[in-house]
C-alpha cells in the first residue's frame, strides 16, 4: 500500500525519511550505545575508566565507517575525530575518566561553533529546512531565501539559536565532568542534552513559525484556487 501523503512528491518523501532514519541511528549509536555499555560494565564491576573507553567502541567505528563509504571527512566530522583522538589520548596519560566525560562537551562545543561558522556561507538552519522539505515547499524556502531579506534574518536567527543552545550544553558539559559523581555524569549529560535539542527545536520552530511561515504562503492562482499555507 502507498503511503505516500497525497500531493508529496515520492522521491522527496523518500529523502526526508532517510534523513530522519539516519538521524535516529545517529543518536542510538553516538548517545545511546555508549551510556548503555558504560552503565553494563559499571554493573559487572569493570573500573570507571575501562567503562567509559569501552562505551566508544561504537561511536569510533561509525565514524571510521562513514570515511570509508563517503571516502571524505568534512569539517565537523574531521573536528569530531580529533577531539576523540585527543581525549583518549589525554586520558592515556592522566588515567583520569574525567577527561573521557569532558569529551563530550567539547565535541557538542565544536557543533555549536561549526553551527556559527554556517552563517558565513549556508546557514545551518536553512539547510535543515532544505533537509526535511521537498517539492514545492522547499521551492517557497529556496525562493524566500533569495529574494526576501526578513526570511534570512529568521533563518540567521535559526542557525543561532541552535548554535547557542549547543554551546550552553558544552559548556554545562565540562563542568558537570569534573564536579558530579563519576557514574552520574553520562546519564545526566545526555538528559541535559535531549533537553537542549527539545529547547532549540522548539524555540527555533515557534520563531520561525511566527515569522518566517508567513514569507511562504503560495497565493492562489485565482479566485477558484486554494492557497497552500506552510
């Protein structure tokens, strides 16, 4: 049965949802897999540090995955795996878990200064719109974006909140990294992050609903002809 919605175009239906299921297998592999085995070996008594190297097993091996099949590392991939590389290494030397937990931080602290570099050329605000919409709709954001200043004003202001939302959690990050109980700090982190990307997702969408949704609105062709509101 098709269960493409009426009036979508099937090839941008298709991309949209395999740009959600990538985003989902994202966070399963990079959020939820190294809390999982993090807290499964804390609970068969492997020492703090083991734990936490072993939870990036996964993590490591998407990313080695993905330079092998796209056979490029882009900018925020490539800062990812140096600051990966240079925590572990760290934490060879100091033997400090800490150091581990802190990683995370200053990873979400270079998506969030990745997210404000876009502002330089393609807003990342405005390739998530191009992301999750397709046929006519990302047309309406494609033709607003060139033509409408108010509209790259939303989509800048977009991109900021993103951005900030991710600077604010790595910054939280760090300091919870060496101030919590060690077996805390994974679970509390990730919880504090889903709530971070529920704030921006939400602040970023309300905003953008209540100013830049009006700049899409498709007149009628004429006075028989329904309007297609965003």
């Amino acid at each position: 049965m098709n269960r493409t919605p009426p009036g979508a175009d099937p090839a941008s239906t298709s991309g949209e949802a395999g740009a959600q299921r990538a985003i989902v297998l994202s966070l399963l592999v990079n959020a939820v897999a190294p809390i999982a085995v993090c807290y499964g070996l804390r609970a068969a008594g492997v020492d703090h540090w083991w734990a936490l190297m072993l939870g990036l097993v996964a993590p490591a091996a998407k990313a080695v995955h993905s330079v092998i099949v796209n056979r490029r590392i882009d900018m925020l991939g490539g800062l990812v795996m140096s600051v990966l590389l240079l925590s572990v290494g760290l934490s060879f030397l100091t033997g400090s878990p800490r150091t581990l937990l802190a990683r995370d931080g200053w990873i979400t602290g270079l998506a969030g200064v990745w997210i404000f570099l876009t502002l330089l050329r393609t807003p990342y605000y405005l390739a998530v719109l191009r992301l999750f919409t397709g046929g006519s709709s990302r047309e309406q954001i494609n033709g607003a974006w060139r033509d409408t200043p108010a509209f790259r004003r939303v989509v800048y202001v977009g991109t900021m909140i993103w951005g900030s939302a991710l600077l604010l959690d790595a910054a939280t990050t760090v300091v919870l990294a060496y101030t919590m109980p060690i077996d805390s700090v994974p679970l509390i982190g990730a919880l504090k992050l889903v709530a971070v990307i529920v704030l921006a997702e939400v602040g970023s969408r309300a905003y953008f609903r209540r100013k830049g949704a009006p700049h899409l609105v498709v007149e009628p062709a004429d006075d028989n002809a329904g309007g297609a509101g965003w």
